[in-house]
C-alpha cells in the first residue's frame, strides 16, 4: 500500500559531468502493460472523474446558453452572458495559480467542485420554486467560470504527480482527446436535455456528476509536494509576482508562452469567423453550420488520439512546430475557393494537427517547470488561452465586415505556418525540451 502512493515524479538528476539522456518514449509491450501498473489505475481514476464532471458541467453551460437565447433573444444580453463566462475565469486564474502551488491541489480540485456544484444546486432549487431570474443565471454562469478558474491549473499541475515523466505526453494526448470528444457532444446533448425536461432538472444533472467526480478524487492518493511543506510562507501577492518573475525571467517558458499567445491570436479568424464564411459562402442553414463545428470538435478527438498512439517526434518542439506549421495550412486552405466538402476535409485536419500542438506543449511545462511554480505558469496558460481568442476577434471580428472572411484565413494561416517554423528552429525551446526533466527551466 505505501509504495503505491509514492510519488513518480523527477527522477534524481546525474552528478555534473555525468551524460543524462531524457526519457525513452514506452515500447508497444510497455504501453500493454500499462493498465496493470499502479500509477495508472490511480491516474485512470483522477481522470475519469474529471470527464464526469466535466461532462455534466459542458451539458449544463450549453444548456444555460440555449435558455438564455430563447428566453431573451437579445444580443445585448448574450454579449452580458459571454462576458459572465469567461471574465471571472481571466480575473480569478492569477491567484489560482498561486493557490494550486501554495496548497493541496486535490482539495482545490473539491472545492472548486464542490463551489460550483453548491452554487448550481441553489439555483436549481429556486427554478423549482419558481423564483429563479436572469440575473441569477448570470450569477451562476460568473461562478461557474470562477471554478474552472480555480480548476483548471491545479489539474494541470497535479498530473505530473501522478504520471511518470514517459508517459505524460500520451496521458495528456488521451486527456484531449477525451475533452474533445465531450465538447463535441455536449452541444447536442445540452439542447436535447433542454427539450426534454425544464433547466432545473439538467442543473441538477450537474450536481451529481461533480459529486461523482468529487467522490472518485478521494479515491485517489496524491502524495504532497515537499515545496508544500515549507514551515512558512510570504504573502500571497508575494507568490504571484514570484510567478510571473520566473516566466519571464526562465528564457524556456517565456518562449514557449509567447508562441502560444500568437497562434491563440492567429486562431481567431479560424475558430470565430468559420460559421460566417459557411453562411456566406456554402449556405444551407443551421445543418453546415453544425457540420462546421462537428468536423473540428471530431478532428481534434482524432489528433489527441494520434499523439497518444505515436507520443510524437523525439523533440517535443519539432512536433510542436510541424503541428503549427500544418494548421496553419490547412486554415490557409480554408480560404481557397473549394467544394464544401473539401472545405469539411480541410476543417478535419485543423482539428487534428491542434493535437500535436496542445499534449507536447502542456508536457513540456510538466516536466520543466519548477513543482513550486507549476500552478502559477499553468494559470498564465490559462489567461492566453481566455484572452487571447477574443482579443483576436477585436482586430478580425470588425475586419471580416470590410475585407472576405477567406482573406483572413489566408493572411493568418500564412502566418501559422511560419509561426510553426520559427517555433521549431527556436534554439531556446530545442534545447530545453532536450534536457531531462527538472532542467529545462
């Protein structure tokens, strides 16, 4: 029983002057035997509870988004709704990242369950008594977002304690797929619970599937990090401008976080303006726009599939960077003038080289990162995430009603490409991700 909650984290580093060579990718046997070893059955269960809670709270968002529509049908309001969805999350994820290195992950993870979970239920009961309003669903949209806030680093930085360093390429590569198969589905899903029943009733299908994945967290052991066990700790705006100090200052990640904000930019026009080509250019309705989406969403399940299977190039960046370089042509080819059908082949392929950029970059910060700094890098992750797609619809958005939609997608796709290959010549990432783990930053 001890042994397995030993923690497989960083192996020792070689005495200086000793050659350290980084971590094979597991051979075909390895990978079969996989499902036998301990650590997996403990990252099997982690992870199975957040598909299931994030299962339930992707249904219920939809659904929230889709009451909202028809009960208002006011611009004004889903542009109120938007901002109640992602700007508590951007506010929130600087201190988050702080909390995730400065205290439990697993108990961050519940609470921030449990706070959403409790909101939801509160919300639900007053839809029951019908004395719910809109305001109040704007409430709990904000605080649903500030959950996720909360959340998302301390999973990100929880994973390394659970995954030995060879295989956190393929965990993170199968956790992606998984996402990307649960967004896919969860649009239809919320619509379909939506008609079937009133929203109380699917607000409380949210309360049991955070239950769920609350109670299958506790199932698992977690070993605490030693930088956690520190006698004392300064104040907490301290840590958060330790933080940002460390990404700046560590050339690795500084680089690798200014990559990642240009291709979220250069991604806007490709994953906002899309539906707006389809309705001009291809017509048909609701049926090619839902086509648009399902192609992507199915794409991105494929690429996080790939990368678990294949584990990539032996340099994490080259994968990185061809990933890059082959969106950014196939967003290019987005904006040819072609069949909607080769255009649906053309969105496929984005979909599945967003895969070979998203699981190596996370590895990266995994393995690289400091553990004591792991929350607060993962939680600037989160914000260029968050923040820079709609930055990018604030320069293209208004741009699509002067210039064609296709002439964006050219212009940024171009763009992507040669994105991808400065990523991929970067000295500075290169050597890095050839160093062994603990090293690269």
């Amino acid at each position: 029983m001890c042994e397995n909650n030993q923690s497989p984290g960083p192996k020792p580093i070689a005495p200086q002057g000793t050659p350290t060579i980084p971590p094979a990718q597991p051979s075909l046997w390895q990978l079969l035997r996989t499902p036998w070893a301990p650590w997996f059955r403990r990252v099997a269960m982690f992870l199975a509870g957040q598909w299931i809670s994030m299962l339930g709270s992707a249904m219920v968002q939809f659904a929230i988004i889709f009451h909202i529509t028809l009960a208002e049908r006011s611009g004004t309001v889903m542009f109120i709704a938007a901002l109640c969805n992602f700007l508590p999350q951007v506010l929130v994820s600087p201190m988050a990242g702080v909390w995730a290195d400065r205290y439990d992950r697993k108990r961050l993870i519940i609470l921030a369950d449990s706070g959403i979970a409790l909101a939801t239920l509160l919300i639900a009961v007053l839809f029951l008594l019908e004395q719910a309003s809109l305001w109040m669903v704007l409430a709990l949209s904000a605080v649903r977002a500030i959950g996720s806030g909360v959340q998302s680093p301390a999973v990100s930085a929880l994973l390394p304690q659970l995954v030995p360093e060879e295989h956190l390429l393929r965990v993170n590569g199968a956790n992606g797929s998984m996402q990307s198969l649960i967004l896919l589905l969860c649009p239809a899903l919320g619509g379909w619970l939506l008609a079937m029943g009133p929203l109380a009733a699917v607000l409380m299908l949210d309360v049991v599937t955070a239950a769920t994945g609350i109670a299958l967290l506790l199932a698992v052991p977690v070993p605490r990090p030693a930088h956690q066990d520190a006698p004392s700790r300064p104040a907490p705006w301290y840590d958060l401008a330790e933080g940002l100090r460390y990404a700046l200052r560590t050339p690795f990640v500084r680089v690798l976080l200014l990559f990642y904000a240009a291709y979220m930019f250069l991604m806007a026009p490709a994953a906002q303006l899309t539906p707006l080509l389809v309705t001009r250019t291809f017509g048909g309705g609701e049926w090619n726009l839902a086509l648009n989406e399902i192609f992507f969403s199915g794409g991105s399940l494929l690429g996080g599939l790939v990368i678990m299977l294949w584990g990539g190039f032996k340099n994490k960046v080259h994968t990185m960077g061809a990933a890059s370089a082959l969106m950014g042509a196939f967003v290019l080819a987005l904006g040819l003038p072609v069949h909607f059908t080769l255009y649906l082949a053309f969105m496929l392929l984005c979909g599945i080289s967003s895969g070979g950029l998203n699981a190596p970059a996370i590895t990266l910060l995994q393995e690289h990162v400091r553990p004591d700094m792991m929350g607060r890098v993962f939680s600037l992750v989160s914000m260029i995430a968050t923040l820079c797609l709609p930055v990018g619809m604030a320069v293209f958005g208004p741009l699509a009603d002067v210039v064609p939609v296709q002439t964006l997608l050219l212009f940024t796709g171009a763009a992507m490409v040669l994105t991808g290959g400065l990523m991929a010549a970067s000295r500075t990432l290169r050597e890095a991700a050839a160093q062994p783990n603990g090293t690269g930053a």
